[in-house]
C-alpha cells in the first residue's frame, strides 16, 4: 500500500547561493497518529461511537478520511485506539505514583488520592468508558493491549494488600482486584454523575473544596473497608 501524502509534516527550507529555497516535507505518522486518536477520544466521549463522525475528525486534524482509514482500518479501529488511549493514560499506575516505601495504610491511602486526582483528570477516559458499558464492553474485548494496561494497577494493589495483611492492617480476606474495584467505582462515580448529583441534590461537585472533601471521604471509605474487625 503507497504511504499517505498527508499529515503533520516539518518544512524544511534548503537555500543556496545560487538558488531558490527548496521545501521537502517529512512526514511524521506517529504524532499524525496521536493527534487523530486524541480528537478521535473527546470526539467519542461526546458522542458515542455511533454519533462521532469521521469528517469531523479529519477536519479538525487536517488529515482525511482516507488517511484515518489507511491507520486505523475503520471507525471501529480508531474507537478501539481511542479506547486504549484513554486506559493508557489513566492506568499508568506504575510510572506515575511509587507508593511501596510507605506503610500499607499509608500507601493505600495515596494510591486513593491518586487515582481520585487521575479521574479527575481524565472525564473523557470516563464518558468512553460509559459509551463502551453501552456496547457491553464488546470493542474493549477486540483490544490487545487493554488487558495489559491493568497489570500495573492491579499489581501495585496487591503489594499493598500483601504487606497490609502482614502488619495486621489489613483483613486477611481483602481481595486485591475487588479492592480496585471499589477504589475506581468511588472515584469514577465522582465524575460520571457530578452534574446529575449536583442537580438533584444541590451539591458542590466541582470547587476545589469540594474536590478535596470527596476525596478524604472517599480514602476514609477505603481504609475502613479493608481494616480488621476489632474483636
């Protein structure tokens, strides 16, 4: 297949003494790529998979169809690379936060913190992932690499719960992948119904005292869930 003609491109201006600039362009895939994956997430978190329109996301790259087509495969392609995307950068668990020095109630309590800031962060990781329970998660099982990007999370979670149940801090029948549910059900709850909650209940859901209140809360939450139970 000929390589696409078009895309983000550096312009290169080669003048001699006895000449007029030459311009060449080099193409650059990935960072075309990125920036149609980017546009691609918002442009599904807004709309669904069914409401986004390609057009729309090759206008506002300026790119095309035909070379979104020619990366991708299909829509269903750049959804599924949207997909990935948004776990990506919300699952990057390992790199971002380093929690295995601290005490395990400590380092519970961070991991929390973190990963309420990360959702924060991230509302469109969150109005995919609800576009996706639409489907039934049917485009999150063609991924290759979603499962993966879940390894780190889960891993650093276990660390913690290992060393919580070996000082006594943490109930021996704590699960560490139920953990991490529980920890991403409150934190993604915070931003998927913010503005139902607010509406119905007249609640601050967005300031930064309010953030900040949410996610003590939700860390209390946590750490009570996992304690031992006084005898």
């Amino acid at each position: 297949m000929q390589a696409p003609i078009e895309g983000h491109e550096l312009v290169i201006a080669a003048r001699t003494k006895d000449a007029p600039a030459k311009v060449s362009r080099v193409n650059d895939p990935e960072q075309t790529k990125r920036d149609i994956v980017a546009i691609a997430t918002e442009a599904f978190a807004e709309k669904g998979l069914s409401g986004a329109r390609i057009d729309e996301i090759a206008a506002r790259t300026r790119t095309s169809k035909r070379m979104i087509y020619y990366y991708f495969g299909s829509k269903e392609g750049l959804y599924i690379a949207a997909l990935e995307d948004a776990y990506r950068s919300i699952r990057n668990i390992e790199r971002d936060v380093d929690v295995d020095h601290l005490p395990p109630d400590d380092a519970l309590r961070e991991l929390v913190r973190f990963s309420f800031d990360r959702h924060q962060q991230n509302p469109n990781f969150v109005r995919i992932v609800m576009n996706e329970n639409l489907h039934q998660g049917r485009y999150l099982a063609q991924s290759r690499t979603i499962a993966h990007l879940n390894v780190p999370a889960i891993d650093t979670i276990r660390r913690i719960v290992e060393r919580g149940k070996e000082a006594g801090v943490i109930r021996e029948d704590v699960d560490p992948t139920d953990l991490h549910m529980s920890i991403s059900a409150l934190c993604f709850y915070s931003v998927s119904n913010r503005y139902s909650f607010a509406t119905i209940f007249k609640a601050d859901m967005t300031s930064p005292a309010a953030l900040a209140a949410r996610r003590e809360s939700i860390v209390a939450t946590i750490l009570a869930s996992v304690r031992p139970v006084a005898s």
